[in-house]
C-alpha cells in the first residue's frame, strides 16, 4: 500500500475515534448533570 493511502486511511480513522469519543463523552456529561 502507497504511504500517502496510508497516511489518509490512519488519519480518517484517527478523526472518527476523536469524533466518537467527544460524542460519547458529552453523553457522559449531559447525563450526570
């Protein structure tokens, strides 16, 4: 697999982890106030 491919595919994953952890955790938060 070319690097570049590589690169995007890792960052791609890496922003929609973020994504998921920030959504959960703001569920987390509204829940408990």
């Amino acid at each position: 697999m070319p690097d570049p491919v590589r690169w995007s595919l890792l960052r791609k994953w890496h922003a929609a982890r973020q994504h998921y952890v920030g959504s959960s955790h703001r569920t987390k938060k509204s829940n408990s106030l």
